[in-house]
C-alpha cells in the first residue's frame, strides 16, 4: 500500500516521465514523442496517471490514453469514432462504436502534423460537449 500512496503523491506528469524512463526502449522513445506532440498541439492539455498506470490526456475531457505493450504502442482515443480520420491515422479498435485507437510499431512514423490535428478535433469534440455529429448536421 505504501508503494500505491507514494504514487498518488507524485503529480502525473512525473509518474508519466518515469514510466518512460523504465520502458528504456523504442516504446519509451515513442511515447516521449507522441507526449511532445499532444503537449505542442495543446499547451493546455491536462496530464492524468489513471487506472493502475495508463497515461492520460485529457482537455474537457479525455482525449487519449498512451499505453505500452511488447510489439506496440498504443494511443486510444475516447471518442475516436466520432473524430473525423481522413489521413487514417487509426488503426486499431476500429470495429468499436466510441473508441478508435493508433498502434505504432517499432520503427513506424507517424505524420505529425495529422496527429496534431487529430488531437485539436477531440479537443473541439469534447469543448462542445457532443459525443456524436448529429445526424441533422448532415441537412
């Protein structure tokens, strides 16, 4: 329990730079970067340490969590399938009515300016309180 104390002390954004630190590999290089990249998309955004460990996002809201696994990284975003992709930057969890998620492989790039993009339209999705385009918008 003292260990689980100790962590809720520590502000996220130091538990999130300490989980990169420990990964000491290409995952860790890719979630410091994916981190920089939301960070320069929103100055404002909000760090949160959720659910035992994840590394999350968030702005009115969550945006997207940043999870490690062997072979990948994994970005979910809360409310992906409502977010518009036209470059297809997801890849993942596409089968799901609320969440769309973007694994990165070892060695993959990632457009960087897309993904800023993608970040500032969850951040307008959630400002203006929609979990779903209305399908009258569509009129």
């Amino acid at each position: 329990m003292e260990k689980s104390d100790a962590s809720q002390a520590q502000p996220a954004s130091e538990l999130i730079s300490k989980k990169i630190a420990e990964l000491g590999d290409w995952r860790g290089e890719t979630l410091s970067r994916m981190r920089k990249l939301i960070q320069e998309a929103d100055p404002q955004v909000i760090e949160e340490w959720k659910w035992m460990g994840t590394p999350v996002w968030s702005h009115d809201g969550i945006l997207c969590t940043g999870e490690s696994y062997k072979s990948v990284v994994k970005l979910t975003f809360a409310k992906g399938a409502s977010l518009p992709d036209p470059d297809h930057l997801f890849n993942s969890s596409l089968e799901g009515n609320t969440r769309r998620a973007i694994d990165i492989h070892q060695g993959e790039t990632m457009d960087e300016s897309a993904f800023k993009a993608l970040i500032l339209q969850a951040i307008a999705l959630n400002s203006s309180g929609k979990s779903k385009p209305s399908k009258k918008a569509k009129s």
